[in-house]
C-alpha cells in the first residue's frame, strides 16, 4: 500500500506502508467459576498482556491474562470487599498497577 503525505507548502512525500492486518476478537473468558463479563482495561507493548477485572464466585477481581496462562487472579487487599481492577501494564507485561477496596470502603492503588 502506498500513502501520500502532503504538507500545506506544497511537499509530498510517498511512503511504502504495509497492510493493516485484518483485525480479530477472542474471548479472554473468565475468572475460575465466573459467570459474568471480563473488562479489559490496559493491554502490554506487544500485546501479549492483557489486565482488567472478572467476576468470580466471590467477588470481581483484578487479572492479568496471557495466551499461555490464561486469566489468573490477582486477588483484593486483606479485608477489603472482594473488589479490585488492574488498569495499566507496563510495556513489557511484567508490572501491573490498579485499585482494590480496604477494609473501609476507600480504594487504594497497589503495583
């Protein structure tokens, strides 16, 4: 595919880009014994790497999710109400940040 790239003095350049690849969706699932929906909310650099929050038989908690381990549970604070959400990753898949509930209700960051 072939783009052109003009500039308001009049300059054009012509650039080679490849094809966008054709998109596709699959399903992460759910947490062990969830019935409801998974949200992803931040996705790794190269995309292997995906968190959020599922339901669960106890509660909806925060996961991270890749193609070979699938969607595992990165649990709540001690005493908090079974509530927590990864939002972010970091490029490489390796540091996941997000809120949990404590015991008082307040939503505290965790890494």
């Amino acid at each position: 595919m072939l783009r052109i790239f003009c500039y308001p003095s009049a300059i054009c350049l012509l650039v080679a880009a490849p094809a966008l690849a054709t998109p596709s969706f699959n399903r992460l699932g759910s947490l062990s014994g969830g019935t409801g929906p998974s949200l992803a909310f931040g996705v790794s650099g190269d995309g292997s790497v995906i968190v959020g929050a599922s339901e669960a038989p106890d509660g909806i908690f925060a996961f991270r999710w890749t193609e070979a381990g699938g969607m595992v549970s990165l649990g709540d604070f001690s005493g908090g109400s079974a509530l927590s959400r990864a939002s972010g990753v970091s490029g490489d898949g390796l540091t996941v940040a997000g809120t949990g509930t404590v015991s008082f209700g307040y939503d505290q960051a965790f890494l």
